[in-house]
C-alpha cells in the first residue's frame, strides 16, 4: 500500500514537471513572438515630436526645427535626458519634460519663463534668479516690470531680497520701481509713488520691516512731499522732503 502511495507521488511529479516546462515554453515562445513582433517598431524612425508650450510663436517654430533632427531616432533609442537639456537650453524655456508616445512618437512639454523683473544691463530676471537675454518685444509688459540694478553677480541675492521686500511694502499697497545694490552691497529702494528707501547693506530687511512701520503711522498722508527716507538709523529714520531748500 505505501509503494503504491509513492508512485504516486513520483507520477504526481513527474505531471507537475511536465506542466512547468510546457509553461515555460508557452511563455517563452509568446515572448519571442512579441519581440519579433515590435522589432519593426523598435528600429523605425520617429514619426513625430509633438511640442507642447506657450513660448512665442518664432521661437516655437525654432525650437520645434531643432526638434525635428532627432526624428531619425527611434522610439526606444532617443535620448530623453539629452533633449530635455537641449530644450531646456533655450532662453525661453524654463524648464522641460520629455516621454515617449507610443509607438512612434515623442511629447516634448516645456514651460516659458516666468520674468519677476527686468535687469538694468538688458535682458530679464526669471523667478529662479538668472538674467535670461530674451527679445523684450516679446515680453508681455516688459515697460510694466520692476528694474534691478546691482553687480552682475548680484541678481539671484537681489531676486530674493525683491520677494521679500516688495511683501513688505506691499502691505502698504505699494511697490517698487527700481531696487539699486551697490558694490559693496548697500541697497535702495525706489517705489512706485517716487520714494527713494535708503537701506545700507546690513540688515536691510530688518531696517525695512522698521522703516515701513514708521512710514505706516507718521508717513502715509504726507507721502506727496517726501522725495526720500533714510532707515540706516538705529532707532528711527531721516526724511528728505522735496520742497526742503
């Protein structure tokens, strides 16, 4: 009795190994017919890059140019890192995505600059802080943004302090015109009602935030004669008033 229970168990196997292998050659022979299957595809050029952006139109009709010479490419060999950088590349583009679109084409999607500001020696400051060379006919509102003035190093400092100092002011529903660093660091203000804010280069955000306090309580209603206030002082300010002799 327990022979026979154990031939059983050995042709029980033997059916368990049998199965085994016949699904492993199902599904190696499935996957060969797959392979040769897609093998057209995988080897063909690229029918399309499609582009996706808001940059302006020339530019766009450029970029997508310099686009079209990976379309001999194929789908798997295309190098997306190396076209997103080469898209990225373009000042107009802030940053980029690149995926594959089955089974022949790509989806390039790249973002426009956003510009905080325009800096003073030409071209714009974006939200990250760099000077981009763009042509300003194309800037929506060019002549509407504020000015940055500083050493050419001094940009993204500048950008970070202009976030900051234009919440400041903005609290008294104002804003700056122009923001001045410089050599040696000192900055100054001049705002959107003809104020010059002189700041020095320590502190100057604490000095702000104390400035604006003052001119919020004493300031306000007599803003029409001030031509500047100096917040360099420890314990208060000076005010130059236009009509002074």
């Amino acid at each position: 009795m327990a022979m026979q229970q154990q031939e059983q168990v050995q042709q029980a196997n033997r059916w368990s190994w049998g199965a085994k292998l016949l699904l492993l050659l199902v599904v190696l022979t499935a996957s060969l017919l797959t392979w040769q299957a897609t093998q057209p595809w995988v080897h063909r050029p690229l029918a399309q890059i499609i582009l996706q952006t808001d940059i302006p139109a020339t530019d766009k009709v450029t970029l997508q140019k310099q686009l079209n010479a990976h379309l001999s490419d194929s789908f798997f060999g295309a190098d997306l890192e190396e076209i997103r950088l080469e898209v990225e590349n373009h000042p107009w583009v802030s940053d980029a995505k690149v995926s594959r679109v089955w089974p022949n084409r790509l989806m390039v999607e790249a973002s426009p600059q956003i510009f905080m500001a325009r800096w003073f020696d030409g071209g714009f400051v974006n939200h990250e802080g760099q000077v981009v060379l763009v042509d300003p006919g194309q800037v929506v509102g060019a002549d509407q943004l504020p000015v940055l003035d500083g050493p050419a190093d001094s940009a993204w400092i500048m950008s970070e302090l202009f976030r900051q100092m234009s919440w400041l002011v903005g609290r008294d529903e104002l804003a700056i015109d122009q923001m001045t660093m410089a050599r040696r660091g000192a900055v100054e203000l001049r705002l959107d009602n003809g104020i010059i804010l002189v700041l020095g280069r320590d502190q100057v955000l604490p000095r702000l935030k104390r400035l604006m306090k003052v001119y919020h309580r004493y300031f306000v209603t007599k803003a029409d004669a001030i031509e500047r206030i100096d917040g360099r002082y420890v314990h208060g300010v000076s005010v130059a008033w236009k009509d002074a002799s």
